[in-house]
C-alpha cells in the first residue's frame, strides 16, 4: 500500500509556536502518530504567515503564507491530503500593544472581503499540482484574551462564514470546524488548552487539535 502524504499547511498554531522540542508536540507530529504508518504527515507551517497577499503603498501586508518557502515545499510534496488552517493572523487590526497607534500594514481584518480570494488561490495552487488531493479547510481555535490587543475573536468570527463559503464552491474541499469542537468547552476549562497568551495552543490544545482533525479524516476515508 502507498504511504498517503498529509500536507499541513498554517502558521504558528500549525508550526508549534511555544510548544518546546521533542516528539508528538505539534498536532501534525501527533496526527501522524494516531494515523500510522500508512501515512506521512508534513509540517508546513509558518509562524505569523497569513492569508492576505496584498500591498499597499508598495509594502506587503502582514506574511503572506503564499510568500514563503515552505508554501512551495507543501505544494513539491503533492500530497494526497491538505490539511489547511490559516486566518488567525488575518484576524488583526494593527493595533499596537499600548500607545494608541495603527499599523496599517497589519490591519487585515479591514481587507476581510478579500480573505476567500486569496484563500481560493491556495485552494487553486493545491488543485493545480495536485488534483486528486483532498483538501480540508479549518476554522481556527478561538481567541481568547490575548496579550496582543490586535489580535480579537470579534475579527475571527467575521472570518469563519468565508470558510463554510469555500467548502460549499469548491470540490473536494472539507470543513473542519476546530473553531466549534474549542468553544464547546464550558467556562474557565477553554483555557486549559491555551498558552498564556491566550493565542496559542498549548500541548493539551496541539493534541486537541490533532483528535478533532483526525476524526474528520476518518470520516472522508477512502
């Protein structure tokens, strides 16, 4: 049987900011655990990347995902599987942390209508290289109180209905609600999941992630 390759594509909460070294820490190393090894799982994930591929006044928005070299690793493995969770850095205002002042290269969110377009261009990229693929698109873990006041759920949740709109437009695109599987966890008990910053997973939340995706998988196996 032919080892099936998972491409995870995403930014830090793919990549595994603040989770450490080792093995099983990330949710793609976890769901290659729980997959076996009739499957290889790549990570591809690139710190504080974004959806948003867009200039103004000559300077770029934000990281764009498509911009960085593990996009175009992700797409030279033509996996038979995509996995995509991207937009919690296009949930953004610019903000900074304490003076009242904006950034305007990083206020994405105010570019919210164009987020499906240049997520429909990955989609496309992925189809191109890799027709048979399929591809599973994740609403991103909530927001808590972040640290980073740029960051807000209330830009997220703006976010999340471009997602079921894709999975609807194109074929062979999934959704996966992440989003939902976190916020169904009462109370103070979300936190359990998070880093301090109120941004990131945690281990817990990685494996968390990685079960909920894993779940998904099975019910589109074949």
């Amino acid at each position: 049987m032919e080892t099936k390759r998972v491409v995870c594509i995403g930014d830090s909460i793919t990549e595994g900011f603040g989770l450490g070294e080792g093995t099983l820490i990330t949710y793609p190393s976890i769901l290659g655990h729980l997959l076996g090894n009739d499957y290889k799982v790549y990570n591809q994930g690139v710190t504080c990347s974004c959806v948003l591929n867009k200039t103004i006044e000559g300077s770029i928005m934000g990281l764009p995902y498509v911009r960085q070299e593990r996009f175009t690793q992700a797409l030279s493995v033509k996996g038979n599987i995509y996995i995509i969770m991207l937009g919690t850095n296009d949930a953004q205002d610019g903000m900074d942390d304490i003076h009242p002042i904006q950034d305007e290269k990083n206020n994405l969110i105010a570019y919210h209508k164009e987020f499906p377009i240049y997520y429909q261009k990955i989609i496309d990229a992925i189809k191109e290289v890799s027709p048979l693929a399929k591809i599973f698109i994740c609403k991103p873990v909530p927001i808590l109180k972040c640290i980073w006041r740029k960051h807000k759920e209330e830009y997220l949740e703006l976010l999340l209905p471009y997602l079921e709109y894709l999975e609807e437009t194109n074929d062979k695109v999934y959704l996966i609600d992440v989003h939902q599987a976190f916020g169904e966890i009462t109370g103070e008990n979300i936190q359990k999941f998070y880093q301090e910053d109120g941004l990131h997973p945690n281990k817990e939340g990685a494996n968390l992630i990685a079960h909920i995706i894993y779940d998904a998988l099975l019910n589109y196996a074949g």
